[in-house]
C-alpha cells in the first residue's frame, strides 16, 4: 500500500473514532443519564453538562483540524 494512502486512512480513521467517541460520551451522559432534560436535575448540573457539550465540540474541532491541518 502506498504510505500516502496509509497516511490519509489513518487520518480518516482517527476523526472517524474522535467523533464517534465524543458523540456516545454526550449520548450517554445526556440522554440515558438525562443530564440534558432540566427536569430531572437541578440547573447546575443542566448548565454544566451544556458547558461541557460546547468545551467537548470545540476540542473535538480542535482535533479535527490539528489532523487535517497538516
């Protein structure tokens, strides 16, 4: 196999598993946790979870271009 066809996988694997992982983490947490319903928890905790989705997003994107940057 060509090294740059190697190369461009790994990068396509690496975002794909970044993704997967920061969306079954906030799924989880949010959804089957209800962090993310202000019902079932107190407005910290609503709060912080909300915190914690757009800190998460902007790492995730952060990863993102620092692996298709180069």
């Amino acid at each position: 196999m060509d090294p740059e066809v190697a190369r461009y996988f790994r990068k396509i694997l690496r975002s794909l598993f970044a993704f997967l992982m920061w969306l079954f983490i906030n799924i989880t947490a949010g959804i089957y946790f209800k962090m993310a319903y202000s019902v079932n928890y107190s407005s910290f905790v609503h709060v912080a979870f909300f915190a914690w989705l757009v800190i998460s997003l902007c790492l995730l994107l952060w990863y993102l271009y620092k692996i298709w940057g180069k």
